[in-house]
C-alpha cells in the first residue's frame, strides 16, 4: 500500500540556478509514447542488429526513458514491468543503458541502470554515445514493443550544429537558469534558459562573473547570464569588455491577472469580493515567494470557492498535472453511480482503502467494480463521469500501477488530448487532471450532499442520491493524513479531503466545514524529478491556514499544526467500525 500513490523514475540529481539561490533544472515530457529517433549514422541500427548482445532489461515498475545518458536530458518515453527491451549500448561514464525496440532494435532512449532487472551478461554490450532527438519529423517504424499504443522511430540526420555569432563565442545552458537585465540576480528577469539552449556571448564583465548575451525577447535584445551556468565556447575576452555598473530596467509593461474569477458546471464567474481579490492575490503572492513561479519548471496551481456564495478563483488552472490519487475522488463518484444499493462488506473495506490508505490494489478493484470486471473499461467509465459533468481535462484510462506485473491492457491505450497544456508539469498520460476540475467535483459533492443542486443532480438525478453523497464526503471526513491543507486549520475542523502524490507532484483536494462558512481549495505542486516534502507541506498548511483566517477572523489559526502522515503498511480497514457506517442505507452527517 502507497500513500498518495507512487512511481519510479530517474534518480534525483540537483539542479543549476543563479549563484546563491535555488537550484533547479527542467525535464521535458511528452505526450504519448510517440518518440522519433536521430541517429548518429544511418546504418548504426543495422550494425547494433547485427551485433545485439542477447542482453535484456525490464523495468521495475516504471521507468523513464531519456534522449541521452544523464538526468538532465529530455524525457523521451517511458517503460513498464512485463517487457524486456534489448539492450543496444551502455555509457562508458555513467550507470546509464541504450535500449532498443523488442522487435526491431532501433534505439528507444535511456534509462538508469538500477531502475531496471537485466539478464544476460552486460559485459558484452558496447559503450556509446549515441543521443536521441525527439524533435526530428518522424518516419513511422511499426513495433510492438509497447503495451500502449503504437511507436514511432524515425532515422534522421544529425542535428546541425547553431550558429556563432560575430565573436565567435557561445555559451550552452546547462539545467535552468534565470536571464536578467543586468549582471546580479537584483536585476529582474528577462526570461528562463533551459539545458541545451545556445546563446552568442556578445560581452563579459570586468568586476562581475556575468556575461552579456544577445537576447531578442528582451528590451534591447541584449540580457545577462551568471558566466558560471554557461559551457563557454570560444574566447570571452575577445568579446566587449563592461565596467559599468548601474543599467537601465525595462519599461514597465501592465501584464496580465494571474488570478482569475472563475465560474463552474458552466455558471458565469462572480466578480470577487474586495477582501476576496485580496486573499487570492496573497495566495499567489504566497506561492512565488516560495520558489513555485510558472515562468520556472517549479509552480503550483490553486482553485478556491465558497460553498454558500459560489465566488470561486483560480490560478495555474491551464496546467494538467499528473492525477496521483486525487483522481480517485472521481472513481468513488463514478462507483456510487453504479452501485443501486449499499455496497458489500469487501466492497465498503475496499472503499475505505482507496480513499484514505490510496491502496491501489483496492482501487483496481473498485474500478473493475465500474467496468463489470474490467478495470480498464472502468477507468474510461471515471473520464466519461467527467465528460458529462462538463470537466474535460480531466481524465483516467487505465488502471493504478501495482507491485509485479501489470495486467495486459485489452486494447491499445490511447492518450486523450485536451485542452490544457500537458507538457509543463509531465503529467501521467494515463491519469491527469486540472486544480479546477478536481476541485469543481468536490464542489459537486458538498451541493449533492446537501440538497444545493449542482452538476451530480443535474446530470445523474437519481443515480445519485443526497445520501450516497454523504457518505462519499463522510469516508473523506476520516482520511488520517493530518498535514497538507489540513494541518492549517484547527485539528478539530471537519476536513473532507483526498491527498495524493508522486516524486515530482504532491496534491491534496479538501473541502473545509467551518464556523465562519464552507469552502474548497485544490492545490497542486510540481517541481521536475523530486520535490521535497519539507518545502511542499508547510506551504500546503500556510495556504489553507490563511483561507481559514479568512472565514474565522475573530478565532484565527495563529500558525501551522505538526503534521502526521500514518505508515502505509499499517493502514488496513478491515473489519473498521467505518466499514459498518457504508453498509447503512441512510446516513445523516
């Protein structure tokens, strides 16, 4: 059992910013297992074919495949236990293999060594250097290497080399990096580098480690970057020397609102109240003084509404995140759908397990449960909930991973495109959602449960009931992860809430029962390969704790709860006294 669900990726690695701050980098991910292939030299995959070692990985789990032998490099795809892929090559420096297609041999992409189980003797596979291109047109390559959907490999010719400009010196980024209108981080920025970007070096400057960069988005179109962050190419020296030290800023340019208004179940937005617009501007305010700005590879998104004034706001809202275990609030919406009656005793026990241990092994079941025994028919059911409850970029097609082998899907997997961006926060393909739909069906929840209408009702009548409702928001109710936003209001608050998160995203969906009124908020954090608990939960509990001083001015939360997250191993309802409370026909809370 995980809490929060779980899967593997690549180890984590720090990351490279400005000197003396934060450090970060970006990984890129891809929509689909698409990927296109630039080799080296056309006839390597012939060669490796000829030459294939017999040696043979498989995932443990899942793992991610990447353009060449080092974290840093782009996310190309990504592979799961019960397929071996040959393996074509490993690096001479680093604990990185090549893989190949099972059926054809042509170079997938990368993948640690430890996240897989080898067989066969590693010593016969030769060293190389070979880099994979996702940006390069495909020419399709049928495989069946994938249990997905069907894969693209494509031979190209090498990428060319950029441009130098008129000094003949570049710098290469390495990671990510801030670009600013002067040389010290008190400049503001001008843009964000990521690892590969190329630059003309077109000055350096004589008292500080910075170097003048030819820079078209920025006013002037020249901009600085810490001479450090960059692989130099060429002689700085021959550049223009720059001793000056004070530098014009930018003009000031109004930019847009980055917290919005929002309307939900298709009602228009309310305009927010002023102490409203206040709190969300804070809120926002909140996020970027803690490093989670979307201009960078780390953000977060927030959605937030009153229950008995329908005013709501959002930001981040056009990010799909990866769905975690917060998808499985919509899978306990979908199952009491189908359920004409109160569930069985195995049924309730698994109930209880999903949504408050996130076991995924009951969640499978309870998604077989909605697809008449096949999970994967259910899961299409939980994305057809959302469809007809108008959430369109939400969406789950295929069970939760489990220890050992996956069951084989019955069909290819096809990766639904929506209308948010799925590129930022290297979403799950198979299970995403947005801070606004998830959200907005907690919304829906509270206005079923407690005869206020909303989109349940109006869409499924009464396939489900005020009751059914109540119970769904009772079992949330006794969810014992007391941190997140939880843990920023007083321990004996009512919090209706689901938890869920993966290495590179931590989430938490909640709807709060106050003194002062009822409301919701989701809110969702993502910093590539690893974000830390440290720096994510204590930001969780001060959101939530400002939200609750809103509503409760005169019985403030002064500050932030200790948080406790229960050992997963322990967590088991069965034989629970909660299990007795979903077998009732009625229940009042």
């Amino acid at each position: 059992m995980v809490l929060g669900g779980g899967r593997l990726t690549d180890i984590a690695k720090p990351r490279i910013d400005e000197p003396g701050s934060r450090i970060r980098q970006l990984a890129f991910a891809v929509p689909a297992l698409i990927i296109t292939i630039s080799l080296l030299a056309i006839g390597w995959v012939a060669q490796a074919q000829r030459q294939h070692s017999g040696v043979y990985a498989e995932a443990i789990g899942q793992a991610n495949l990447r353009a060449d032998d080092n974290i840093e490099a782009r996310l190309v795809g990504d592979i799961r236990s019960g397929i071996r892929y040959p393996v074509l090559g490993r690096s001479q420096l680093y604990p990185w293999l090549l893989l190949g297609e099972s059926d054809t041999d042509q170079p997938l992409g990368w993948v640690f060594e430890t996240l897989v189980v080898l067989s066969g003797d590693i010593s016969r596979v030769p060293f190389t250097d070979l880099t994979i291109d996702p940006s390069a047109p495909p020419t399709p390559v049928i495989t069946s290497a994938s249990p997905g959907p069907v894969a693209t490999a494509t031979k190209a010719p090498p990428t060319p080399r950029p441009t130098i400009g008129v000094f003949g010196v570049s710098g290469r980024v390495s990671g990510e990096v801030n670009i600013r209108y002067g040389p010290g981080v008190e400049y503001p920025r001008a843009g964000v580098a990521y690892t590969g970007d190329r630059f003309d070096v077109t000055g350096y400057h004589t008292l500080y480690p910075w170097v003048r960069i030819r820079y078209p988005d920025a006013a002037g179109g020249q901009a600085w970057i810490a001479r450090d962050l960059l692989a130099i190419s060429g002689n700085i020296f021959n550049t223009v020397a720059i001793s000056q030290t004070r530098f014009s800023l930018p003009p000031v340019t109004p930019t847009p609102a980055a917290v919005q208004a929002i309307g939900i179940n298709g009602r228009q937005a309310l305009p927010l109240g002023g102490d409203l617009q206040i709190l969300a501007d804070e809120l926002w305010n909140l996020l970027l003084r803690n490093d989670f700005d979307p201009q960078t590879s780390r953000f977060g998104a927030l959605f937030f509404m009153d229950l008995t004034s329908g005013e709501a706001f959002t930001f981040g809202d056009k990010f799909a995140f990866s769905g975690t275990s917060l998808n499985k609030i919509a899978i306990l919406a979908k199952l009491y759908q189908k359920l004409d009656a109160p569930p069985a005793i195995e049924t309730a026990t698994d109930i209880l397990n999903t949504m408050i241990c996130s076991e995924n092994a009951a969640t499978n079941r309870l998604l077989s449960i909605i697809g008449d025994g096949n999970a994967y028919i259910g899961a299409d059911a939980v994305t057809k909930l959302y469809q007809e409850l108008g959430l369109t970029r939400s969406f789950l097609i295929a069970p939760f991973t489990t220890i050992g082998t996956p069951e084989p899907p019955p069909r290819p997997l096809v990766f639904p495109e929506t209308a948010a961006d799925q590129d930022r926060a290297e979403p799950d393909l198979s299970n995403q959602l947005t801070v606004v739909e998830i959200g907005s069906l907690l919304a829906n929840l509270y206005q079923c449960a407690y005869g206020a209408g909303g989109a349940l009702n109006e869409s499924f009548g009464a396939a489900v009931e005020a009751r059914e409702c109540r119970q769904m928001l009772h079992v949330m109710s006794n969810n014992t992860v007391d941190a997140l936003l939880k843990s920023g209001v007083p321990a004996d608050t009512r919090v209706a809430h689901k938890h869920g998160w993966i290495p590179d995203t931590h989430g938490n969906a909640a709807l709060f029962f106050t003194p002062g009124g009822d409301y919701v908020i989701a809110m969702l954090l993502f910093q590539p390969e690893w974000l830390n608990f440290q720096e994510s939960l204590p930001l969780f509990a001060e959101v939530s704790r400002r939200v609750y001083n809103h509503f409760n001015p005169e019985q403030p939360q002064e500050s932030g709860r200790e948080w406790v997250i229960p050992d997963a191993k322990s967590c088991n309802y069965f034989g629970s006294p909660l299990v007795v409370d979903l077998l009732q026909s009625h229940w009042d809370t």
